[in-house]
C-alpha cells in the first residue's frame, strides 16, 4: 500500500514513474479530489498505469478540473489492462465531463472482457441521458455476471 498526496499537475508524471517500479500493485486506488490536477495531470499519469498488473482500480477525481481529454487518457492506459477486472471511478461534480467521456467508457467497458465490476460516479457532470443510454447499454451486451453501477442523480 502505497500512499502519495500531490496538489498540481506537476507531481503526476513523477507519482506514475514511481508507481510503475512496484511490479506486483495488483490493487490501486488513487485520489486526486478537490486538488488542483486537471487534464494535464492525469495525462501524463496514466500511461503509467498500463505498466502495472492491476486487478482493481480506484480513481477518486471529484471536485476536479478533469474534463474529456483527462478521461480520454485514462481510458486508453486502462485498455491496455488485461487483468483489469473491478473499476471505479468517481467524476463527480468534474464539469468537462460530457457524453463524449460516457462514449469512451462504454467502449472500454465493452472491449474489456475481464472487466466484471465497474462503478462509475457522475453527479454533477454534463453527460446527458443520451450518454448514461450508451453506458447502460453496455451491460445489456455483457454476461451475467457483468455489474455497472451508475450513480449519476444529482
């Protein structure tokens, strides 16, 4: 276990290198809420994670300036995650968060076989209901044992 506290964008990349030196993290969890990392932090961030054995993934980013491009970053380290098999992910009250970051997680979701337990938090977001139906839409194409949980009400 493995505990860090940084602020700005500009500890990310350094935490990520850092992270990827422990080769056997099999369960991560990260948060970053109400601090000041925006898109540039998690960008540089991520990347690292696609070089660690994670299993389980935890990623509080409320109250941040997260938007789309962060989420974009993140979602293609996470694809590159073969035994990724329980995600969480909290966007809550991150406004640049829209229907285009609900598209791509619905694509990971959909092409991440291993990935059986995902629970997203998306209160105060700007994804519309058209993108909470493309979410939602991907347990429909999954197996029974796939569970997505989707808090989005505000």
């Amino acid at each position: 276990s493995t505990q860090s506290t940084w602020v700005n964008d500009n500890g990310c990349e350094g935490i990520g290198k850092i992270l990827q030196t422990f080769t056997l993290i099999s369960h991560l969890q990260v948060s970053i809420q109400e601090t000041e990392i925006s898109d540039n932090g998690l960008s540089c961030f991520a990347p690292h994670l696609s070089l660690l054995p994670l299993r389980s993934l935890s990623i509080d980013c409320s109250n941040t300036a997260v938007s789309d491009r962060g989420i974009i970053a993140l979602t293609k380290a996470l694809s590159s995650l073969p035994k990724l098999s329980s995600l969480k992910l909290n966007l809550q009250r991150c406004n640049g968060v829209t229907d285009r970051s609900a598209e791509k997680l619905a694509d990971l979701i959909s092409k991440s076989h291993n990935l059986i337990e995902i629970k997203l938090l998306l209160k105060r977001t700007r994804i519309t209901q058209d993108g909470f139906k493309t979410l939602q839409r991907t347990k429909s194409d999954r197996h029974s044992e796939f569970t997505l949980s989707l808090i989005h009400i505000s």
